[in-house]
C-alpha cells in the first residue's frame, strides 16, 4: 500500500483510505484498511452484503478526480445476483468490483457489520396539540333534483357550516373517492384537512366514509449533514410513535458542507446528484419508520424539515453554488411550504404537506432556528451560550433582550471521520474514557456495554461486537484526558515515552502516538491516537469555540451564564472534558446542560403546534447574525483556541475540578529538557 504509484482508495463515511495495486477486490482494500464492510460467502458473490456504491467525478476535499474507468467494468456475477435478487442501480458488490484508479468508495448502512447509532432521539417535551393537519367528522346534505350541486361543493359547505372552515379546496385525488364514501358513509365523512395559517386557505386531503376512528401522523426530520433523524408523530395525540435515523447519503460526495458545495461546482449536475441520493434516502427512511409503526406511509400527512442552508438548498433542488462564496446568498430565507409530491417524497400520502423553517441568514439556517423555537433564548432571563455541535456547528448566544447567532465549520472529526482509529457511533465504538494520571493507562466503556474495560464482565459484554475503534464523545474524553494526564501538552504534542513515563507513547514517523488499546492477540484492531489525530480535533474545537467567543464579543461579556449542548453529542459530550478541552468557554459545571435533538424538538414543535410556525418566523428576524468569515478576530480566537484548552484565555472555574499539567513538549518540561521537534 506504499507504492505511490497505486490508486488511491478513500471509504466513506468513514473517511478511511490507502493505495491498493490495479485488480484489488474492493473488500479486500476495505478489510485491509479496517472499513467496516460485510461479507459472508467468502468473495463469491452469493451473500451480497459487500454492496458498495462508487463514486464519480471531481472531490477536491480528498483531493481525487475520479474517472468512470477508476472502476473494474460489470461482470456476469453480478449480474447474475442482480437478475436473480435485484440490487440498487449504481451499487456493485464489493468482492467482484476492482481498483483500476483513484476511487470514492460509499459504504452504505446495511453493508456495515456494526450498524451506525443515529442518537438524535425524541426528547419529552410537552408541546401545546394544534396540528396544521386535522380530522374533522362531518354530516353531507344528499342531493336533490330540485337543488342541483355537486358532491363536493356541498361538502365543502357542510364543513364551513359544521365547523366554520372556509377557503376550502380539494386535492385532485378526493374527486376521485367523495362519491363512494360519501354514499359508503350514508353521507357522513371524515376529512383530514390541512390549514395554511398565512393564507388562510385549507385542503382536503383525504376522506373516509363514516367516521373514521384511526389517526393521522405527521414526521418531523432533522436533516443533518451527517445524519438524518425522523419521528412520527400522532397528530391528534402528539405521541411519538416511531423514531429512527439513517446516515446522511450525501456523505460520500464530501463529509463536509463546502466539500459538497465543492462537488457541485466541479461536477455538471452534481448538485442533482446529491438532490436525488437525499430525497432517496429519506424515502427509505419514511418507509423504515412507517413499518416500525405498523402503519401505512399514505397516513403520514403533514412534515416538517429542519436543516442547514447547504441541505435546505439541496434538498429543495436549489444549486448551493452562491452558498459557496461571499455574501453567502440563499435562494430564500422564509419558510417554505409546499407538496411532498415536489420534493419527490414518495412515502407519504401524495396530497401531504411539507414545511421547512426559515433560515436565519447565510449558513445559519432553519436548523439554527429550530433549536431557538425549542430552547427560547429570547426569553431567557440569563445569558445563555447554545452550542448546536455537529459538522458545521451552530451557535446562538442571547437572552430576553437580544439574540445573537452564527455558524462555525467544525469538520467531520467529532463524527470520528479523519480519526486513525474513529469511527461513527457504533455497537463496539469506544465512547468514555479515563486516564489514570499515574499509570496513564485507559480505561474505557464502548458502546453496547455497561462495563468499563477493567471490570469483571466486560469481556463477555463485547463478544458479539468487539472493540471497533473510537466514536466522537470517546474522541473528545480521550484528547481531554491525554491532556489532564500529562501525555498531551498545550500545545498538542504528544510526549516521548521518557517525556509522559509511560511505554503507550512510541514514535510514530517524526512525533509520538499513544496506545489506547492493542487486539492483535484476538485478531482485534490496534488503537491508537496519532499527532495528527489531536490536531483534527484541535482544528475542530477552536473552530467552535471561536464562534461563540466571536458572539461573547458582540455582547462585551467574558462570561456566560449557561451552556446547553444540543445535537447528536448533546446528550454524550462530558461538560468537564469539553470544557478541559477548550470547546467551551469556561462555566460552572452545574450550569453545562445537554438539550439532545434540539433542532429534532424544534421541528416536532413546529409540527404539532401550528401557531409555532407563526412564531419562529418571527423570532428569525429579529435573531442577529455574525458572519464570522469575515469577523477579524475570529481568526484571533482560532489561533488562542488551538491550544489546549486556550493560549490566551483563563478557565478559573475549570481548574478547581481539574489538573492541567504546565508541560510543553517541544520546549522542554520540569522532568527534563528536550530538543525541538516538528510536528507533522
């Protein structure tokens, strides 16, 4: 895998790659490189669970121009497998496709031996029941020679008598079943109707004859860079009756936002590329959840989206290429309400409604505004810092006086892509850590476990998963605790084995890796966390606390008076290590709160309660948005914040719960003296 001259291969979402001769099976390069791919029958075409999906074109993130031919041609296995048992179009099968040049490589979710943990649960909230879409039971007056009318006008007379709708309209599909249910029904109906609260105009979406004694469901989706989240909601109850996530298909046109607006740019049609492979896959995700619940997807009658201004444009159809360059420009900041049938959504009912929140402006977007209709900064009494941490992180910082927001690129590295040894949350994924500062050896929990690694039992709690590698919560306790160990320095230097005092550290090429945990005995991968791997997470963390401290500016404080963590890490991030770490700005602990799926409670919000909607589009505009790329001190911040927690700035408050050792690898430290080193 050495030869410069071999094709490079680059797995996603895992980010994993590495160069492999002409001819190599495509599950070969993956087991070789740790990618968790499927395979039962031995590479004979038979199991179909190594299904891959190539991709083409111009990835400037990975730095790849990928030609059709970077791929071995169709051959008759899998085509035999195709007739027999059908396939994907665009999939192939990872023991029969070859390496013949740069390839991207997509591992989709039901290839994967260890299946993605989407965490964006449902949170209890109560929320006020006023669905825009309602059931209404209604009594038809019959027809009569003497006062000619059609089916349809008298009920839409009846429903304004019986319950002062007016403004009605009918979608096509009614024309096509009020007779038989009307007649059915012995001229009693029930009619689900959606309400436009701006227009004032409703519809008849569907009708039962009789009175129709099921329910109706609406879905409310996250759509995140990364991961989508969606629950179904009763919408005469409010209950959340089935919740489920998917990895966001997009990913392997790029994990990151402008690496995606990037693929737009160089690739013709691109950005129709990513339209279709998002619509495609929320699809497959309505259905999953639509049989989760055991109903029928024509039940699901109302959506509401939440997502950032790069998925609200791709989403929508809309090229994202102005989103890419200054000033940012969006194709429209104000809430959109249209059919599922235009956006391609096919597993729901055809005259259903979809609504996206507005955005707020540039690359804060209807996610941003979510998460203020869940969590009401406007109306707080105190200053409170909300920190929405994904891909491309979200901040807002304000109270009942004003409201301040802005976006920060994170990266995918707290999502464990660009991590030697990360890993998406997964059964086996390592997620909690501790360091003893004396031994410096780890110990650590995984996913899928109530056991830490040291404990009675923990080895027969793993055997079906074993120990896979690292997820984003086990990322950010592992840096922090290197740090309050004394094997990582402020900077972010790893230190030699005589520097730390333990063996874990070794070199690694021109700098130091330490050894978290070592499988080979049991066929099990080595983990270790690299130089590099710090400064992924380093770039990631100054980049978010950088934007809120950009915000703290904007208000002249120093201080906060709260954090609430939201997003998929927001129930999992330890506030002691994120704070350790420098991705925070310094609060007592107590007052560190995770919201979970704000966003995802957001738009359950907006989807329940109608006059909600009325609000946040309000709210929106009177949220102030800091751009920070074009804000002169946020690169100031950036610098400060790479260090461990901060060059610059005091974390007082930190320090009475921890221990960061006044160490600097590269300078020398009080234990000994040392020469200069570079980092990679």
């Amino acid at each position: 895998m050495e030869n410069k001259n071999n094709p490079l291969v680059i797995f996603t979402p895992s980010g994993k790659r590495g160069e492999f001769p002409v001819g190599t099976p495509i599950l070969t390069a993956a087991r070789q490189l740790g990618v968790d791919l499927d395979s039962v029958c031995g590479g004979r075409g038979i199991c179909s669970r190594c299904q891959i999906t190539p991709s083409f074109g111009e990835f400037s993130k990975h730095g790849v121009t990928v030609q059709n031919n970077a791929i071995s041609d169709w051959n008759s296995v899998e085509e035999r497998y195709k007739s027999k048992r059908g396939m994907i179009d665009g999939r192939r099968l990872g023991c029969q496709a070859t390496v013949q040049g740069d390839i991207v490589i997509d591992v989709p979710p039901e290839s994967q031996v260890h299946k993605q943990v989407v965490r964006k649960r449902a949170e209890a909230r109560d929320i006020l029941i006023n669905p825009t879409t309602r059931l209404f039971y209604v009594e038809v007056e019959q027809p009569d020679m003497h006062k000619p009318s059609g089916d349809l006008e008298r009920l839409i007379e009846a429903l304004d008598k019986e319950w002062n709708l007016s403004s009605l309209e009918a979608d096509f599909s009614i024309l096509k079943k009020i007779q038989t249910a009307l007649r059915k029904g012995e001229w009693k109906v029930t009619c689900a109707i959606h309400s436009d609260t701006n227009s004032n105009k409703s519809n008849i979406v569907e009708i039962w004859p009789g009175y129709y004694e099921g329910s109706i469901y609406g879905m409310a989706v996250d759509l995140g860079s990364t991961t989508i989240a969606a629950h179904l909601c009763d919408l005469q109850t409010g209950e959340v009756v089935a919740s489920s996530g998917s990895m966001n298909p997009q990913i392997r046109f790029g994990e990151d936002l402008m690496s995606r607006v990037s693929y737009s740019m160089m690739n013709s049609k691109g950005d129709e590329e990513m339209t279709s492979s998002v619509r495609a896959g929320m699809n497959e995700l309505f259905s999953e959840v639509a049989q989760e619940a055991n109903i029928s997807t024509n039940l699901i009658m109302d959506a509401v989206f939440v997502c950032n201004p790069v998925m609200h444009h791709l989403f929508l159809g809309i090229d994202p290429f102005e989103l890419g360059q200054a000033p940012f420009a969006l194709a429209t900041s104000n809430a959109i309400n249209t059919k599922s049938s235009n956006l391609g959504l096919s597993q729901m009912h055809s005259a259903s409604n979809v609504y996206l929140l507005p955005c707020i402006a540039g690359h804060v977007g209807a996610d941003a505004a979510a998460v203020a209709l869940s969590e009401s900064p406007n109306t707080s009494e105190d200053l409170v810092l909300i920190v929405d941490v994904g891909t491309n992180a979200e901040i807002l910082l304000g109270n009942k006086d004003k409201v301040l927001a802005c976006s920060s690129p994170t990266g995918p590295a707290f999502e464990g892509a660009q991590i030697s040894s990360g890993q998406r949350a997964a059964p086996g994924a390592i997620e909690h850590v501790e360091i003893d500062p004396t031994t410096k050896d780890p110990r650590f929990k995984v996913i899928g476990s109530d056991y830490w690694s040291d404990e009675i039992g923990f080895e027969d709690s793993i055997k079906s998963s074993g120990i896979t590698g690292i997820c984003g919560s086990g990322i950010i306790e592992m840096v922090a605790e290197m740090r309050m160990a004394g094997i990582v320095d402020g900077p972010g230097l790893i230190g030699s084995p005589e520097q730390t005092a333990t063996s874990r550290c070794f070199q690694d090429g021109r700098t130091f890796s330490y050894l978290v945990y070592d499988g080979s005995a049991s066929n099990g991968p080595k983990i270790t966390i690299t130089n590099r791997d710090i400064r992924e997470i380093q770039m990631a963390k100054a980049a978010l606390y950088s934007g809120a401290r950009l915000l703290m500016d904007k208000f002249e404080v120093d201080n906060v008076d709260r954090i609430v963590l939201a997003g998929a890490f927001g129930a999992h991030i330890s506030p002691k290590h994120a704070m350790a770490l420098g991705m925070i700005p310094d609060c007592k602990l107590k007052n560190v709160s995770s919201a979970g799926n704000a966003a995802g409670t957001g738009a359950r919000i907006a989807l329940l309660n109608h006059s909600a909607r009325s609000d946040i589009e309000k709210i929106v505009t009177e949220i102030h948005k800091i751009e920070t790329a074009i804000e002169p001190r946020f690169q100031e911040h950036f610098v400060n914040a790479s260090a461990i927690p901060n060059s610059v700035e005091k974390f007082p408050i930190l320090e009475t719960h921890v221990n960061l050792p006044l160490i600097n690898f590269n300078m020398g430290n009080s234990k000994e003296g040392t020469r200069r080193r570079r980092r990679n």
